[in-house]
C-alpha cells in the first residue's frame, strides 16, 4: 500500500508476491500493511518506520516500550493501546530507538 493506506498494483510480481514497484523508472514507496488495517510499516536491514494512522499524539503522550522480542505503542494518559505484538526475531534493545517523525510514523 501507499503511505495513505490506497493499494499499490505491482505489475512485474514475483513468485512469492514480493516486488519492487518502479513507475517510469522512478522507485515508488511501497508500505506493507496488516490485514485489519490498524498500521503499516516498511523495513530496512537497519530500520524499521511503524505507521499507525489513528495515532493522534505528540511524542511526549506515547510510550513505546521496545522489548528483545515485543513491541507495544500506547497513550500515557489513557493507556489505549495503539499496536502491540511479538516480534519474528529477536532484536538489541540496547541498540533500539524510537522517534516520531514527521509524517507520524514511529
């Protein structure tokens, strides 16, 4: 999907359904997005950027609490919570770090 949550139709599409998306050559920035719509997220070797749309909070109303084998996002005042799950594979928390950018993505 997009960054606005509309589908992206992969022409050239690979065995398994993963595929780059280039319109005139030009690298189009392609989300993968949870079945029941509730975020998205694209990922690096070295990064990964969580979009969760109805996430209406500045950085200091969020906490983000980054476990070896979790994630959870949530409001500090009313302890909503925004995503949370288990992670596929271990990870460094010590070298984990989170911020809130501009387009309000964690």
């Amino acid at each position: 999907v997009r960054f606005d949550g509309s589908p992206v139709e992969r022409v050239d599409k690979h065995p398994f359904c993963m595929a780059r998306v280039y319109y005139n050559e030009k690298e189009e920035t392609v989300w993968f997005q949870a079945s029941d719509g509730t975020h998205r997220w694209q990922q690096s070797a070295s990064e990964i950027r969580i979009l969760v749309p109805n996430l209406r909070a500045g950085a200091k109303e969020i906490d983000v609490i980054i476990c070896s084998e979790s994630l959870k996002i949530s409001s500090v005042a009313s302890g909503e919570v925004f995503l949370e799950g288990c992670l596929q594979h271990r990870i460094i928390v010590e070298e984990s770090v989170w911020d809130l950018d501009e387009d309000e993505a964690v």
